[in-house]
C-alpha cells in the first residue's frame, strides 16, 4: 500500500512539474519571447505592494529604462552607475532568487536625458541562454558569456559614424539566429546631416555582414521636406509563416528589409504628414520612440504626437514603396501611442498613450471599440500581456492591470511609489519590475 501511495505521490508531483514546466518561459529580449509583449505564462501575480506578494527586492546602482532579461535562473540587466553624467555604465547578473552574481563595467560616460527619464543605460541586453549582447546610448556594444566574460566589445560610433540624437541613442538590438542587427537613425535638428544606417553583424565575433545606408524618403534633401532625424524606436523581427525579415522605424517611414543584403522590399512612407496617412502639416520635430509590433499576417505601426496608426497586412506581395491607402494597409487610425509599443492580443489592438489613457481598436476591421482614462500620469514603459491580463506601467511606479476584451475593465491597481520607465518582464512564473531604486519580483 505505501509503496502504491509513494508511486501516487510521484506521480503528482512529475505531473505538477510537466505542467508548470510547460507554461515557464524564458524572458530573452525586449518585449519577451516574440518581441511583441505576449507572454504564454498562467498564475501571474495581478496585486502587489511593498509588503504583498513580493519575494524580494534588490537594490539597483543607479537609474535606467532597460529592462531586465531572463534565461532559466539568470536575470542580466543593465544600469549607470548613479545619476552622474559620465558614471560607470555596467551589465549585472543576478540569480533569480535574488543574489548577485557578479557585475562586469562595459563603459562609461553616461548621458541624462530629460531629467533622468532616459540615460545611456536605456536599450535592453539580449541573450541566447550563451551569451548576452549589451549596447549602451555611448555606441558601447559588447558581448559576454553567462560568467562575465568579454567575448568581444567595440564602439559604433567608431565604425559607422558619431552620434547626433537629443535625448540620446536608445534602439535595442535585435537577435535573429547567428547574427545581430542594429537601426541607428540620427542627425542634426535643421540641417543636411543625416545618418541612416541599418547593420547586421556576426554575434559570435561582432565583425559586419553588411552594413547599408537606408534609403531616405522621396524629397528629403530638400530643407522645406527634410527629413525627420531622430529615431528612438528599435528594430523588431518579422518572422511567421515563412516571411523573415527585418523592420526599421524611422525617419518618417517604416521599411522591411532582407535579411540577405540589407536591401529595401517594401516601405510604408508619408508618416509624417502631407499624405493620406497623415494629412497634417509636416513636422521636422516628428520622431518615432514607439516600435512597431508584428503577429502573424499584420505589423501595426505607431508614429509620434498627432500622428496615426497603420495596421499593415503581411504577405509575400508587401513589396515596393506604399504610401496610399492600398490592399495591405487593414486601417488607419489618427491616433497614436507615441511613446509605448501597442499590443496586439485575441484580434485586438491595446495602444498606450503617455498620458494613462488607453484606446482599443478591431485588429481587423479597425472599428475603436473604447477609448478611456486609466491612471492619469506619464506613460514610457509598454504594456505586456499574460494570461487574459495587461499590465501597464506609469512614470511613478502605479501599474493598472486590465482584463483583455472589447470593454476597459481594470482588476487591479498596484503602487511601488518608485520611479520607472522599464516595461515589465515575465518568466518562470515571476513579474520582475524594474524601477530607478531597485529590482523587484513579485510572485503569488
């Protein structure tokens, strides 16, 4: 009998582990698994405080937007160290219970922007379970492997150009396979300079597989139609149903490129005004700092301050310049985020907008379903999705946790009353929230 009751018991528990085991997931890059805030995980913690449901905070070095990134028991993450101009600026690896593990300075000469809401430390390390690659708003990209080790480390700016960019370069790498890729979009406020160029390099030795210079909108040399010259966003991957390729956001237009040579295969342009995208006024001001976000079949592009939003449909006809309404533009909406990366969840369509307020349109028909207030304060993170949930993270720390649907219904209002920017990240049955102060994960 004890030994069939010891059988029962293993049984159970190989039972429990098989099935926590399959909805546990690594946190690689930016924005999760598929680069477009979904996470497949279940039981997620949707209320926290200080003294609920946290398994612990660790204190951080210093203020920064990236966010952390997860791979089984290894969190890494970057940081300044402190609020200086020209502070350190480091990768740290933490184990998941919250122990550091060691901390490796890449570079120094951090840069503030905008009163400590983004610095040098702003783009997001990104890992595959070997290595992890770190880029840093100086051009300081290195590579190093789960011990801390230099794999190999140099500085763009050295070898495609000085940087030129207000609030600072803050594009996060992108990991396809055995190469990583890079969109530096930059150039000077009202003058002929412009710097567009798109990189692809071997991950294992960071030498060039090429590197292009994009291709600038129709008229851009002119000054009436300059083109605009700083990009914030970052490049994403377009990779389902047998398409591949690369998408970069900027200068007023969104192009997707081959993964092969870098060479142009299609472009939504006229993003900034005079176009039936966008009939407004051209803006030379106008920058993208929201990324798009891709699914099967559709890329949803978000603009910047009075802009629109273009959901895109994705087959192997998207080729060629568009920049009218065509058989591959689903809808425009003349609303934009500006600032966070929209969701795309169940056919729906969650869009941020820095102010706390949320606008859900049909990813089908385009039809808006609601518009509401949420927490009325500066929104710069992007919301993630699990488990019929969104979380969405304001300036001061206040997370608003939405149930998914075609009506705002919020479940729960969570305060850390610590400043942040940093986008919330799941894995292994863990939130982890990245404030200026600290590292928290907060568990059930």
């Amino acid at each position: 009998m004890r030994l069939h009751l010891v059988a029962a018991c293993l049984t159970l528990l190989l039972a429990i582990f098989s099935i926590s085991s399959i909805h546990a997931e690594n946190w690689p890059q930016w924005r999760g698994p598929s680069g477009n805030g979904l996470s497949s995980e279940t039981g997620i913690a949707t209320e926290w405080s200080q003294d609920k449901n946290l398994a612990w905070r660790v204190p951080l070095p210093g203020p920064a937007g990236a966010t952390p990134i997860v791979w089984e028991d290894r969190i890494f993450l970057t940081s300044a160290v402190g609020v200086d101009e020209g502070a350190d600026l480091v990768l740290i690896c933490l184990s998941t219970d919250g122990k550091e593990l060691w901390q490796k300075k890449v570079g120094a000469g951090n840069k503030n922007a905008r009163a400590t809401e983004g610095n040098s430390a702003s783009p997001t390390p990104v890992t595959d379970g070997e290595h992890v690659w770190t880029f840093f708003g100086t051009g300081i990209l290195g590579c190093y492997d789960f011990d801390g080790n230099e794999i190999w480390k140099f500085n763009v700016q050295d070898r495609y150009g000085e940087f030129d960019i207000q609030f600072g370069m803050s594009s996060t790498p992108v990991l396809h396979g055995d190469h990583l890729y890079l969109q530096l979009l930059h150039g000077k406020w009202g003058g002929e300079y412009l710097v567009q160029k798109v990189v692809k390099l071997n991950k294992s030795t960071g030498e060039d597989v090429w590197a292009i210079d994009r291709s600038p909108e129709p008229g851009a040399k002119s000054l009436e139609m300059g083109e605009t010259k700083h990009s914030y966003a970052s490049p994403i991957m377009y990779d389902y149903d047998g398409l591949t390729f690369l998408v970069t956001h900027g200068a007023d237009s969104t192009i997707g490129h081959d993964l092969s040579d870098g060479s142009e295969v299609w472009r939504i342009g006229g993003l900034n005004g005079r176009s039936p995208f966008n009939p407004g006024e051209f803006d030379q001001t106008f920058r993208f700092v929201s990324s798009p976000t891709a699914i099967a079949g559709t890329i949803v592009i978000t603009t910047a301050k009075r802009g629109p939003s273009v959901a895109v449909k994705v087959d192997d006809t998207l080729k060629g310049r568009i920049d009218t309404p065509s058989e591959h533009i689903r809808w425009i909406n003349d609303k934009t985020p500006d600032v966070c990366c929209p969701l795309i969840v169940d056919g729906l369509v969650y869009f941020v907008r820095k102010s706390g307020q949320i606008f859900c349109v049909d990813l089908e028909t385009g039809d808006e379903l609601y518009y509401e207030n949420t927490h009325r304060q500066q929104h710069r993170s992007s919301p993630i999705y699990c488990d019929g949930h969104i979380y969405s993270t304001a300036n001061d720390g206040h997370t608003t946790v939405l149930k998914t649907g075609p009506k705002l219904e919020i479940v729960a209002e969570n305060d850390l009353g610590e400043m942040t920017t940093a986008t919330p990240v799941i894995s292994n049955g863990t939130l982890y929230m990245r404030t200026y102060d600290a590292l928290y994960a907060i568990r059930k």
